[in-house]
C-alpha cells in the first residue's frame, strides 16, 4: 500500500503545460508493433503524417523491443522529472520508475491507479514521440499542409494542424499546429487546448538525436527561454 500511495504521489504532481493526452491507452494504437507500413492515398502518394513519421526514423519502430527516457522540466530554477521503460512488444509492458520504487503495469489491464499512472506516460510518450503518433492515434484529422511563418523562428515553414475528436481520451478536442521543413523534420509546434484559438503553448523541437535511425528532438523550449523540456537518458532496444 505505501508503495502504491509513493507512486501515486509521484505520478499525481502535474505541469502547467500540457500534461495530459488526447487519446485513451484502451485505444491507444501505438501499443501495436505488427506492422509499420504505412497507408497511402489513392495515388499511391505519402501523406504529410506519414512523411513526416517516416522522415524521423518510423520504419525502424517494428524493431524496437524496449525503449526507457526520462521525462525533465526545467521552469526557472524548478526542476521536474519522471523516468519510463516501455517495452511495446511484450504485452506493452510499462515501468515508472522515481527514486523510491518501480511500478509496473500492463496498458491492456489497467486499475484505477494503473490509469493514474498512465495519463503521465501517455503524455511523455507523446512528447518524445509525437512524429509517430501522427500515423498511430485514432480519432484525428490532420489538416492538408500549407506555408506559414513559424510562431518563434520567424521563418516560413511546412504546417498542418493535427486535432483530436471530442470522444473518448484523456484530453479529448485538443490541436496542435505543427511546423516542419522541407526535409519533413518537426521544427516548432503550437498546442492549443480544447482547440481554442489563442495558443496554450509554443515550444521548439531542436536537439535531434539519432538513435539507430530513430530521431528524437530532446529539447523543447518556449520562446521566453524560462522553460525546457527536454529528454535524458534515453535508450532503444532492438
């Protein structure tokens, strides 16, 4: 019971930012590694979503085995952490791991403090992951890409705008208006809860790492420069 009850309290603190996900892990369809093929139009032509999966390294995921990454938020002088291994292959075996114990759940068997849980890992996932989900998730549409001025480069970039239903999820409704290069490789996006038109937040994707073909930008910032989230510790497994 202690155990639990240190897990809950780990897990429980949130951000300010965004913390929750749009789609819930009962459907969560980046849970399935049978396959990675990736659908295409009529014309045999690769939507903007799937470039851009495809751009940060989407063929190498059926190959993954078990990848772990720890979650940081650095606010001023406060500093947020929380560190997973998920292992998507094995009956999407998930492990949060704090300083003081493991807690290890199966997303296809959830109790109500696995879902606790889970909303946390649901939310890192999506941030360290998110070029992915854009073919993974259910329940969304994507816009069709058109030239926009970035919001904190200032320069003119690829843009579509990825929304969430109003059913089902975590966070249902939520958008994000994501700004990419003509390389396909995410360069900033916009978060706009409840698809509300004013931005709820803005950061960058910069520091791309390579990780045996998977690429994984390990910082977002806010254009304040008072905010970071970022990756460490970050381990693929095939």
């Amino acid at each position: 019971m202690t155990r639990l009850l240190i897990m809950f309290c780990f897990f429980a603190t949130t951000l300010a930012c965004k913390t929750d996900n749009k789609q819930n892990s009962s459907t969560d369809s980046s849970i399935s590694n049978t396959s990675t093929s990736l659908s295409t139009s009529e014309n045999n032509e690769l939507t903007a979503a799937e470039r851009i999966a495809n751009a940060h390294g989407y063929k190498k995921w059926k190959d993954v085995k078990e990848i772990s990454f720890t979650f940081n938020v650095d606010r001023g002088e406060n500093h947020f952490e929380r560190s997973w291994t998920w292992q998507p292959q094995k009956k999407y075996v998930v492990s949060a791991i704090s300083k003081d114990s493991i807690y290890m759940y199966t997303r296809t068997n959830m109790d109500s403090t696995s879902i606790a849980v889970d909303k946390s890992f649901v939310n890192d996932k999506f941030w360290l992951l998110v070029p992915f989900q854009l073919v993974w998730d259910e329940g969304t549409t994507i816009s069709e890409p058109v030239k926009a001025i970035a919001p904190i480069s200032k320069v003119e970039l690829n843009q579509i705008t990825l929304t969430y239903t109003g059913d089902g999820g975590y966070t249902p409704s939520d958008a994000y208006d994501i700004f990419y290069d003509d390389n396909f490789m995410i360069k900033e996006w916009v978060f706009r809860k409840g698809n509300i038109a004013e931005p709820s937040m803005i950061t960058t994707f910069e520091n791309y790492e390579d990780y045996g073909g998977i690429k994984i930008a390990k910082d977002h910032k806010t254009p304040e420069g008072d905010f970071n989230l970022y990756f460490s510790n970050i381990k693929i497994k095939k």
